[in-house]
C-alpha cells in the first residue's frame, strides 16, 4: 500500500544525529520539522546539512517563532501553586527566577485585570490581577511546572507587536542561505501578514506555511490560505486561544478550505501525545489520526514525541501504519466533489483526471511540472491513485512532496512551450526506469503551447503497452 497522507516528524535532541534521521526515514517520515524557537542557528545549520545528506529529496520545514509569545530562558523550571502570584515581566533587566520573563517586549501594553493568560498549550492558567510598568501580576489558577520557552497565550486578546520580531527576520536569512524549503509562521492573521514575511524573502522560492492559531486567523481563513503556500492547524494554541468545545468543526473547516484552494494542510499537534514516553497510543489518539486522514489532511504532524520522546521511531511507524489502512480501507471515498465555480484551467483539469480515474483503470496519474503548480491542483482531488510528479527541479520535488498523495521524480528533461515531444520522452525515461511498466493504465497531464504562463492545459491517456509497441521501447537503456 502506498500511503498518500505525509508525515512530518519535528527534529530534536532525541534524533538529531545521522543514525536516528535514517531511521525515522526507514519508518516513514516525509518532511523534517525543525522548531525555530529551540536550539542555536548552528545546531538548525548542522541538522539540516545532514537531512541534506542522507537524503537531498526530503524537505524542510524551519518554523520560526514570528508573534508567539513564549516564556524566556529561566534559570530553574518554577513550581506553581493554585492560588500563589506570579509575574511576567518585558524589562529584560530583572533577574531570572525572581520574574518570568516574556519573548514579546509590550506584552505588558496589550493587557490589563481580568484577562486570562495560557501557558503550554492552555495547561497552566493565570489571571491577570494587576499590570504595574512592566510587570504583570497573575493569581495562579492550577498548580504545576512552568519551563523555559513554553508558549503563551492570551485569549481574545489581539497582540499589537508586529508580525516578525528581529530574530525572525534573522531567521529568514539563515532559512535561505541553507535552502529550506517551507517556513512556518506562527500567529498569521491575515493575507497582509503572509504578503510581509514574502516580501522579506525576496523573491527566494521558500513556501510560506501559515499556522491558523487564534479567531483572527480563522475570521480571515480563506484569504491566508490563497496568500499561503500551505497552511497548519496549531491545535495547541487554536484550542487555547478559542474554545476547546470547537476543535473539531474549525479542524473540518480548515481542512476543506485548504483542500478546496489545492494548498497542503498540516493537521499538529498531540497527535501520538502518549507516546512521549509510552511505546503505545491511546484507542482515542489512533481514532484522531484516523479523523484527520478521512478528512483529507495532506501531512500530519508530531512534535514532541520525535524531538524529545523515548519512542520517535514507533510513533512514525505507529502512524504510517493507521494512514495506510485507513487510505485504503472500505471506506467513504476521500476525492471531494467541489460544487464552487472555478475558472481556472488547471483545476478543472484536475476535476476531470477524477472523473477519469473513477470510470477508468487508471494505475498511475504522471504530471509534467517545472513550477510544482500542476500536482497541487490534482493532489486537491484526493485520487486513489498515486500522483508522479515529474520535474527538471530537485528543489520543485521538494515543494510537491508537502501535497497529498504527490511522488516526486527528479529527471534531467528540458521542457519546450514550442512541442510537446518531451511529454513522450519522458515516458519512455519513466518505462526504461521501471516507474511505469507494459501493464500500467496512466493519465498524463502537461502544458501544450501555453498562451501565458506554465499551467497546465492538456490530458493524454495511454495504455503503456501500446507506446512500448509503437515506439519500439526497451528497458535497455542502451538502446
């Protein structure tokens, strides 16, 4: 079975070095994840050169810390105490341990008594008493262990620091110059917030993945999601940051809305949570892993269990195991029929390679792509059949393998916008590789003497033996 959905495994003390990275590969990870807001630069830089060694065809994701507010570096974890005060502090003065210190330096401006604010994804909870300077004092509402760097929350408050602090524009420079492929930006609020870190990238090809974390990112959803390269659901801070009770219906919504735009969607967070330090799941953490494949996630996530947990290498298994089975189970089909008028040639193209795929024995749905545009607009789709992305670019091959059941093949082909005779050179690359074979039903889809652009425009649909008997192919490449 060849499963469809991706696995994204974030990289950490416990599977930093070479032997654990090709081990998680073996289980079935598909794209590094890599947190921006732990480690040094160095260690990022070191991670990263040796993903790229071991395998030049895995992407990376980099996320950066952008508005989340996190506690600083502490000099000792703090015990808490229902009912005792604690205080947050922006002056960068006072003395750790004495004071929590916070990443966002005008917290205090943005808040007052009354409001609520959330630590490690909304388990610790503080009310604000009083805010003095910069200081804010908090009665603690349930006991338990405060750490360095863990993520801040204040719900239905708008935070007015700006999109990027200076770390995350040094960030940025760093994700280029080490060819990341995907940055994920935490607290997007609206297109403009996308159109900001893009400009900063100056025109480098690094996709943009926006975390959909507060009500102000879902209020302005549709508009991120088209602004974005693909898009995460950061169910930690979203559930701290909304309403706990909603998770599933804003998970549903997200997932549509992304899949409907032809955009990958990350679903993150807790999901093999027990397995930090338990070899086994929970029956209700198999049933959420499931839910998101049904739903039509494109990548599923898992933090903690692989950066820091005891079993990285079962929880990748664990999870490629239940997408697999689910992915081809007796179950409702996952193509999504989208009623919505769209007017783009490519999309409709994807529609019609479903259509095909369902009344047809199609094995294999082969698209030509210099951009990597092309196997998104099919991916929305949901195809049972395997999408092969073929491209010229190893950097493109990574860009589409975020897409949902989306293989990349990097060959050395030259595209023409004058004929269309690469498309059966490249089939025949493919036959004498063994990609494709006599017996294979395949549905091509290609650019022909496009007016504007590179989109997609045209579908062919072969028989593969009849192309080995008409053109006189062999897997003799010598030939």
């Amino acid at each position: 079975m060849i499963r469809k959905t991706k696995i994204i495994a974030t990289l950490g003390p416990a599977t930093c070095e070479e032997p654990q990275i090709r081990r998680l590969i073996a289980e079935g990870l598909d794209i590094v994840r890599l947190n921006g807001s732990h480690n040094t630069l160095d260690w990022h830089r070191t991670v990263i050169r040796r993903v790229r060694a071991i395998s030049p065809l895995i992407p990376i994701l980099l996320d950066i810390p952008g508005r989340k507010v996190r506690t600083g570096i502490l000099a000792k974890d703090v015990p808490l105490t229902l009912g005792g005060v604690l205080v947050f502090t922006t002056d960068d003065s006072d003395a750790p341990g004495e004071k929590i210190p916070v990443t966002y330096r005008d917290l205090h401006l943005d808040l007052r008594a009354g409001h609520i604010v959330l630590a490690d994804d909304g388990t610790l909870k503080f009310h604000v008493v009083e805010v003095r300077g910069r200081d804010i004092i908090c009665r603690i509402e349930n006991a338990g262990i405060l750490r360095s760097s863990k993520g801040l929350n204040v719900p239905y408050v708008k935070l007015n620091g700006p999109v990027l602090a200076d770390r995350d524009r040094r960030m940025l420079e760093f994700a280029c110059a080490e060819g990341v492929d995907f940055i994920g930006v935490s607290f997007v609020e609206s297109a403009s917030h996308v159109a900001e870190v893009r400009k900063l990238l100056e025109g480098r090809s690094v996709g943009i993945v926006s975390k959909i974390e507060n009500k102000y990112g879902l209020d302005n959803l549709r508009e991120i999601i088209i602004a974005s390269d693909g898009v995460m659901i950061d169910r930690g801070d979203l559930t701290a940051e909304t309403e706990l009770e909603t998770l599933a219906i804003m998970q549903k919504r997200i997932l549509r809305e992304a899949q409907l735009h032809g955009k990958p969607v990350i679903v993150a967070t807790e999901m093999l949570h027990t397995m930090i330090h338990n070899p086994q799941p929970t029956k209700a953490e198999v049933n959420d892993i499931s839910t998101a494949v049904l739903d039509g996630a494109s990548a599923l996530m898992l933090s903690g269990e692989t950066a820091i947990g005891d079993f990285p290498e079962q929880a990748i298994s664990l999870m490629s195991r239940v997408s697999s089975v689910v992915e081809n189970a007796d179950a409702p089909e996952l193509a999504a029929d989208f009623t919505e008028k769209d007017e783009m040639i490519p999309s409709a193209i994807g529609g019609a390679i479903l259509e095909l795929c369902r009344k047809l024995p199609v094995t294999k749905v082969i698209c030509l792509t210099a951009s990597g545009f092309a196997p998104k607009m099919i991916a929305k789709y949901r195809l049972r059949q395997p999408i092969l992305a073929v491209t010229n670019s190893i950097e493109v091959g990574r860009k589409v393998s975020m897409s949902w059941g989306v293989q990349p093949i990097v060959l050395e082909l030259k595209f023409s916008r004058e004929s269309a005779d690469h498309i059966i050179r490249t089939l025949k690359d493919l036959y004498e590789r063994s990609i494709i074979s006599s017996d294979d039903l395949i549905i091509v889809t290609a650019v022909k003497h496009p007016r504007a652009g590179n989109k997609m425009n045209t579908i062919e649909i072969y028989h593969v033996n009849d192309l080995v008997e008409s053109q006189g192919w062999s897997r003799d490449r010598t030939t």
